[in-house]
C-alpha cells in the first residue's frame, strides 16, 4: 500500500488596503508670491486628528516662492478618518500669515477648493 502525500490547504488572504487623499485646490486672491510649508495640516473637528501634506502643485515649498500667475495650486493631503464630517486647513508656521481656512465640510469626493 502506497501512501499519498496529503498536501495542506494554504489559506490566501488578500489585504485590501484602502489608499485615501484627501486634494485641495487653492487660489491666493491678489498675493503677489506664496509657499507652503510641509507643516501644513487638515486637522479634524472633534478628534483633533492631522492629515499630513502629501505634495504640491504649483506651489514652491518654504523657503522658496512661487509668483502668483493667477492658476492657483493644489495641496494633496494624507485621506481624512472615515467618521470626519468637518475640519480646518491650517498651515503652522513660526510667523504671521500661514494659510488658514476653518470649517470646511466634508463631502464624498474628497476634493474641495478654497481661497485664501
């Protein structure tokens, strides 16, 4: 009698990792120059949770300038926590004048435009 060789059953499971960003798309009004500078978050209401910036679009990052040609920019940040229906943009620089808009409601695309 001759054995056979049982081979097990390998289990396989797939992790879905849900992969969110959250875009801002901004305009600067009459400003001449502007930056951003990484300390730039979207901070939730009610958790106080900050989604970091990922990157930007026509935008220099501090120290550097970028002129004002009228196209605005794009902030791309880190994808907002599920239960989150409200939050501000606040950029945390050590001088006056950080980018800074409260109270943005969420919607379900995730993409919002804002002026400052």
């Amino acid at each position: 009698m001759t054995k056979t060789a049982e081979k097990p059953e390998i289990e396989v499971k797939i992790l879905q990792s849900e992969e969110r960003q959250t875009i801002v798309h901004c305009s600067c009004g009459e400003d001449y120059a502007y930056r951003v500078w990484p300390s730039t978050f979207l901070i939730e209401h009610g958790t106080g949770r900050r989604a970091k910036l990922i990157t930007a679009y026509n935008i220099s990052f501090a120290p550097q300038w970028t002129i004002n040609d009228g196209r605005g920019f794009t902030l791309i940040f880190e994808g907002l926590s599920k239960d989150c229906s409200k939050f501000d943009l606040k950029e945390i620089i050590p001088q006056d004048g950080g980018f800074e808009v409260k109270d943005i409601l969420r919607n379900k695309m995730d993409v919002y435009t804002v002026t400052f």
